[in-house]
C-alpha cells in the first residue's frame, strides 16, 4: 500500500462525496440503463413509460452482458446525453 | 528493540562493502572470543565470519536507533547506558574502549570507515517513516495496492490536468530538507479558501510539481509573494480575464538551481522554471481551492497557468536586474511576482539604434490589450540580448528606456474616444482634446532574458492597471 500526504487544505474528507440526488427530475433527461439481467428490460421499459408520462425526457440504453463492465463509448454517450440514470442491478 | 541491545559490553556495527570493516573483522573475531561483544551487519549477514554469532541488521532498525553515521562504529555500553563510541578502525581509540591491549598488530595504525547504510540517501527517511519521527502533520491518505496513484490523484482533483509525482512521506521529508523553515511556519493564508500555507503543505505540493528539495527556497518565496496583499490573488485567479502569477528569479539562487535564462527561457525544458512555477499553481489549486470554472472564472485562461517562471539574464547586462531595481541589495537571490498572460512578441531585426527600437517597442506595447484603451494593464517588457546590445552600446540605462517608453506611449485622446477609428470599444468624448497614456506611472517592467540569437524580444500583458485597487507585482527575497 503507498501512504501519499494530503496537498491540500484538508477541509474535505478524503473519500469524496457522492453526487447529490437532485430534488426532483422536472427539467431533467433520466437515462434508463438496461445492464442486461434477465427481465430488468420488462421493469425499466415499464419505469420509463412511467416517467414519460409525467412529461419526463428518457433516453433508452442496454449493455451487451451483464457480465462485464459497460464499453467505455456507451459510458461515454449516456453521460454526455442524459443528467441521471436508473438501471435494473438484479433479476 | 530495546532489548535487543547489551546492557552492557560492546556493540560494533559494520558492512561488507567497507574496506576498514573487511580489514578489522579479524580484530572483531578476537573480541567476540573473549565475549562481552555483539556485532550488528548492515549488508551481508554471512560478514564477519570471524563472527559466529554476528547479528543481521539488514533491515537498519538497530543502526537507525544508535544513529550510526559510520561504519565500522564501537560502542560500549554500561548499566543500559552508552559511555564510549569510535568510528572506523583507530588501534588506539579500540583498546581505550575495549581495555584490551595489542588489537590488531598487524594492521595499519588507523584507517578511516566508510558511510553507514542507515544514512544513505532515500533510506534515512524511510527509517524515519518507518519509525514514525517524520514530524509530518498532514492526512494521510492509503491508496490501495492494486490502485493506481496517477489515477488516484487525479480522481482527488489534486493535478492542473498533467501527471504528479506521488508526494510520499519519503519525498516530503528529502523536500523539506531543501529549506532551514520549520515545516509548522504558516507562510500565509491561500485564496479563495484562505487555508493556511504550511511550509509542508507548500513541500507537498512542490515534490507533486517535480521540484527537487533545493528548488523550495525559491517556491516558498513566490508562494509568500503572490500572498502578499498588494499582489491580490484572489482577484488575480477569480478574473475573467487572462493573467496569472508570473515569476522572475533573480540572484545567486538562479545558477545555483540551474534555471534557464537564456535560450527558449519561457519555454518548456528546463525542471527548475517548470516545476516551480507549477509548484505555485499546485499550492493554489490544492491549498487555496481555487479551481477553473470554479472561482477561477478566466474566461479564456492562458497555457501560462500550468507554469510560468523564468530566470533574469543578468550576466552580462548592462542594466540593474530586476529585484535591484526593487530595492533588493546585488547579490541577494529574489522572486517577483506579476500577474500577467502570454507572450506578444516584438520582431525587430533592423533598428540599430535605440531611438528607433524604443519606438518599435512602444508601437507594440499600445496596442496591448486594445488599441483603444488607456490606461491600460501593466505590461512585462521581456528584452532580448541582441535588443539589449543596441541600448548598451548606446549608453542607455534602463531608466532611459522607462522614460522614453512613456513619452512614446502618450496617445491623442482623440484616437481612445468611443467609435474612433470605427471601433465601438474606447473612452468618452471628453477624452478628444486630452493626451493619454498607455501605462500608469511605472506600469511598465523591464527584465532582460533569451537566447543569445535573434532580435525578438516579448511583452506579457498584466491585469487591469496595477494600483491598490488591482494587483502590484511584489519582490520577496528568496530565504534559506
């Protein structure tokens, strides 16, 4: 393990923060990420027309497998099209 | 550990790779016969054979903790307590400690010893980490084994875009080795956070920017200048306009550390013009919080902003190098620090006397930040050899070159007015039958840097112009 000294002020704890969840989802586009487990298609098609009907933008995207980690050009496009994602993690 | 050592008798701690142990190692076995001796081996543990029950100090913790600095050294201890010690092999010195008389009569009257391994360079401090005595107060922060530092680093926020070098506790504590400051001093307070700048904190950020320990002098010094209040840094980093700190290094210190002055001197290149002047950057993004797009709000920025240090070519000038010229005494080693951008550069490779390259000069200079503004920002006048030669040979100082460079850069307020010339930038009417200069009183500063080749000397443009209201440059001498 490698020990590396703070450079900066310290008033910040050293495992960042996660991202706020925001307030609501008005003005939002939320990205529905089907990571490919069985079913989770059946649920998060369902969650979007739920939220489009509430006048909510959604953006649609599926991984190949579930078995590895999404391709860095998908990860690339859902962060610069959409503002918050949902997936389905589990069958 | 404590217990590891004799209470009482003799203690010798050697190496292999020393020639005095190697040739006293006999003397050694005699003394370890007759009992009452424990030998401790830096290097190799099979070494002194003469030694049977020779102990392995290969991991230093018993040489770090007796604070051995030469090999062979012995020592004799009494009720738990040291009350004799010799370095290298001296007969005389071994049988007053050892009262055994006729050690070594074969061997040379005395023989130096050589440097012990506990304080080579890199493994001190790391017996140092080891042992818990850095003094270091900053966080801690474990990066994972199978985790990448680079990559750690960046995910923190801490680097300006390029790689870092880890600040371990090892490479801190050979940084602070480059200054007499105690690593407590608070040097000032950054903007926009106003967290205090530690001489450590300071050091870390210095050893992630590439300096080595003897570059930190000249960091601290910039780190204090830019903290001085006529400096303003936290207007300097919170503008939407270009500049950033830009720092001269006059004096001694610039050879010393081996900056460049000369040839490509704003340039890329040279480790002490780089690593400094991102040191200074670091300590503010780090120390100071203060981020682009945060309250960093430069509109465009400039690649300055990464690093922008360079030395004064003053060898073989004619004229007073800059911290002189600020009321520093010759010879003192000294940063200023100016908030300015880039580069505009000055091409003149025909005028061949000073009246008519004053005049190039000054055409240059009005037309810095806009033709139609005056006054205008402070301007960093960067003069190149060969320019410098056509003054010098004509006799001007530099305070010469100041006053005509006012007088030329006196404007018909006609010119500035609003719409004038078809630009909609510009003053109001009144200015129309006034004459305006481009600079405040003493608005312009001269150094003199480049490569020995070439008639191209620089303007870098500061902020708006300098006064109590904006940011001053500000000179600091360069402490040991």
């Amino acid at each position: 393990m490698t020990v590396l000294l703070d450079p900066t002020s310290e008033r910040s704890p050293t495992i960042r923060p996660r991202l706020p969840r925001p307030e609501s989802l008005g003005g939002l586009t939320v990205g529905i990420l089907d990571i490919a487990k069985s079913r989770g298609d059946v649920f998060l098609h369902r969650l979007g027309e739920r939220l489009a009907e509430r006048g909510i933008a959604v953006r649609h995207y599926a991984k190949p497998t579930n078995t590895r980690p999404a391709p860095l050009p998908l990860r690339q496009q859902i962060a610069a099209e959409v503002n918050v994602v949902i997936e389905g993690l589990s069958d | 550990m404590a217990d590891d050592l004799p209470r009482d008798g003799l203690v010798a701690v050697v190496k292999r790779d020393c020639p005095t142990c190697v040739m006293a190692a006999p003397v050694l076995g005699e003394l370890a016969r007759r009992g009452g001796l424990s030998v401790y081996t830096q290097d190799d543990p099979s070494f002194p054979d003469t030694v049977p029950g020779r102990l392995d100090d290969t991991a230093l913790a018993i040489s770090h903790r007796l604070k051995i600095e030469i090999v062979p050294t012995l020592i004799r201890f009494a009720g738990g307590r040291e009350i004799g010690r010799t370095y290298g092999w001296d007969r005389n010195e071994w049988q007053r400690l050892t009262g055994i008389a006729g050690l070594g009569r074969d061997l040379p009257e005395a023989r130096p010893g050589c440097g012990a391994k506990n304080v080579e360079p890199g493994v001190l401090e790391r017996l140092k980490v080891r042992f818990n005595e850095t003094g270091l107060r900053s966080r801690r922060i474990e990066i994972g084994k199978d985790e990448d530092a680079q990559e750690a680093m960046f995910a923190r926020g801490w680097s300006d875009g390029l790689p870092l070098v880890p600040p371990t506790e090892e490479r801190v504590l050979r940084m602070l080795d480059g200054t007499a400051r105690d690593p407590q001093e608070v040097v000032g307070l950054v903007p926009p956070a106003l967290a205090a700048a530690t001489v450590e904190k300071i050091a870390i950020n210095a050893v992630m920017a590439g300096c080595k320990p003897e570059y930190l002098p000249v960091a601290l010094a910039a780190v204090e200048a830019v903290l001085d209040e006529s400096f303003a840094m936290h207007g300097v980093l919170a503008t939407t306009m270009f500049v950033g700190p830009v720092v001269i290094v006059n004096g001694p210190v610039r050879r010393r550390i081996g900056m460049n002055a000369k040839g490509n001197a704003l340039g890329q290149g040279n480790r002490a013009n780089a690593a400094i002047g991102r040191a200074l950057q670091l300590v503010i993004r780090n120390i100071g919080e203060g981020r682009p797009q945060e309250v960093d709000r430069a509109t465009l920025g400039n690649p300055g902003k990464l690093t922008y240090c360079f030395a004064e070519d003053e060898e073989g000038s004619s004229w007073e190098p800059l911290a002189v010229e600020r009321g520093l005494a010759p010879g003192q080693s000294a940063v200023t620090v100016f908030a300015g951008y880039g580069l505009q550069g000055i091409v003149d490779q025909t005028s061949r006397d000073p009246e008519s390259l004053a005049r190039s000069f000054a055409g240059s200079l009005r037309a810095l930040s806009n033709v139609k503004h005056a006054p205008s920002c402070d301007a960093l006048l960067v003069v190149c050899p060969e320019h410098h030669r056509t003054f010098k040979n004509a006799g001007w100082s530099k305070v010469r070159l100041y006053e005509e460079l006012h007088r030329l850069c006196e404007i018909p307020g006609a010119d500035l007015v609003a719409g004038a010339k078809g630009i909609a930038e510009g003053g109001p009417p009144s200015l129309a039958g006034e004459t305006v200069n481009k600079f405040r009183p003493g608005g312009i500063m001269i150094v003199r840097a480049g490569g020995d080749a070439g008639m191209f000397s620089g303007i870098i443009g500061g902020w708006s112009a300098g006064s109590a209201r904006s940011s001053l440059p500000v000179t600091k001498e360069v402490k040991p």
